[in-house]
C-alpha cells in the first residue's frame, strides 16, 4: 500500500515530508504533490511531517478523498521528483485547512 497526498495539500504544498522520505516518491506540480504509489515503501515517515496533515494510507482516505488516489498515481507519472524542502506557496498558511480545493488544482 502507499500513502496518499489529498485535498489540503493544493494550494499550500508544505514540502517537510519530502525531506524525510527515503524512496523519493514525492513529485511536485505548480501548486499540489504526489506520492507515486510504485515508489511508496508504506514507510508513514511523511505523514506527521505534513503541516496540513493532508497525507493518508490509501486505505485510510477521509470520506470524499478517494479520487486522490488515482489523481496522485497520475500526477506523479507527469511532474518531477522533488527531494528536497522549498518554501511553500505565499499563502499556503491562510488556506491551509480550507476545504474542498480541488477546483485550485493545477495539472499541468
């Protein structure tokens, strides 16, 4: 099983999880991060490092978060691996904790 990177991270992307992550399944998008679900070793090293504690076990997704699976398995063949922590968005402390965000999600 993997972890998964939900709704609360859009719009915020905290980076500490990817600093204690030792598979480097993490990938960055313009505003948004993905775990790659190949890569996850299940090791729940992230999950207390996120800020907008927007991390989960895929078979523990709060109700109304199970697209992110799929979403993160996709997003993650696209976008880069990231290794290494970087400031998060201006305003990622304002709206962290906002619900319901995906419509702010940029896929590109």
């Amino acid at each position: 099983m993997a972890f998964v990177v939900t709704d609360n991270c859009i719009a915020c992307k905290y980076t500490d999880c990817v600093s204690v992550c030792p598979a480097d399944a993490f990938h960055e998008g313009p505003n948004f991060l993905a775990i790659n679900p190949v890569d996850c070793i299940d090791c729940d090293l992230c999950v207390p490092e996120c800020p907008a504690n927007a991390i989960f076990q895929e078979d523990e997704l709060p109700a109304g978060q199970e697209q992110f699976k799929e979403l993160n398995a996709e997003l993650s063949e696209m976008w880069p691996k990231i290794t290494e922590v970087i400031k998060p968005l201006p305003n990622a402390d304002s709206v962290n904790g906002t619900p319901n965000k995906i419509d702010q999600l940029i896929v590109e």
